[in-house]
C-alpha cells in the first residue's frame, strides 16, 4: 500500500530533485499499486534493506553511543559547535 505520507514528500520535493528512499523489505512495499507509482514517478527510487537487516542493528548501535557518549546531557551553544563536536566525535 502506497501511504500517504509518500504522496505528500513526492508533492513537496521538486520534480528536479531524486528521491531515494530505503523502506523495509516489507511485500506492502512492493505492491501492483506501488510499482505502478514508481513507474509514474521515475525520479523516485526505492532501495530495500537487508532482509537479515544487521546492518541496521549495527547503525542504531552507532547512534546509541553517540547519544551515550556525546549528546546526553550535553551542552551545545549553536548547531555550528554541536556539528563540530559530532565531526570530532566521527
């Protein structure tokens, strides 16, 4: 099923701009009604996770410790030092 919420970013991004989205490796997401979407929206592309999907446990591991080490209870002045302290971090 085509959600809604993926119609409204299509009328909201410009025709110009690709859009790549990562959904689930769900079979809703590869529906007669979806690929009949992508086909009527050429500039929009569609890249599957994984279905073991580890890769993903590893990346929010990632941002747990970020969040753990970096940004709890942290004190950020201005988005330019909290992006400095998140490269310094990386």
């Amino acid at each position: 099923m085509l959600t809604a919420s993926m119609k409204e970013v299509r009328r909201k991004t410009p025709r110009a701009q690709v859009l790549l989205i990562i959904p689930d490796n769900l079979s809703a997401h590869k529906t007669p009604e979806v690929r009949k979407w992508l086909e009527a929206n050429p500039d929009v592309h569609f890249h599957f996770t994984p279905p073991s999907s580890s890769w993903w446990n590893a990346v929010k591991g990632w941002f747990a410790q970020l969040e753990r080490r970096l940004l709890c209870r942290g004190v950020f002045t201005s988005v330019t030092e909290l992006k400095h302290k998140i490269e310094r971090f990386i």
